[in-house]
C-alpha cells in the first residue's frame, strides 16, 4: 500500500500552495486595510475606530498564518 503523505515533492507542492495561499491572503488584507485607511479620512463615524482595529488585527492574523506556515510546513 502506497503512503502518499511520505512522498518528499507531495510535500514540497502542498508546501508551495499553502504558503502561495496565505502570501495571497496577506496581500488581500493589505489591501483591504489601506482601503479601511482611506474609508476614515472621508466617512468619519462613531465605529471608524472599530473597523480599523478590525483590519489591524486582520493584517496581524494574516501575518501571523504566513510565518506559521512558513514555519511548520
């Protein structure tokens, strides 16, 4: 029987996808929080603090799911 989760370029592929991903995912919440940036300047709110607090931690989380993949992978 055939262990395909031991064969070496298995692993290096899956790797590159979930690394690709979550590099994609980071650049997604950049985005979006620039997009947050800007939304403040020209719609000032009672929750405008909120929602770029949301974004900041966001950004961090998607941080954070790069190094770890990076990482552990």
């Amino acid at each position: 029987m055939i262990d395909i989760f031991n064969i070496p370029i298995l692993h290096y592929f899956l790797k590159f996808i979930f690394v690709t991903g979550a590099l994609f995912y980071l650049i997604y919440t950049f985005i979006m929080f620039r997009q947050i940036q800007v939304m403040k300047k020209t719609l000032i709110t009672s929750f405008s603090s909120g929602v770029s607090l949301l974004g900041l931690l966001n950004l961090i989380l998607a941080a954070f799911v790069v190094f770890s993949f990076w990482t552990t992978l």
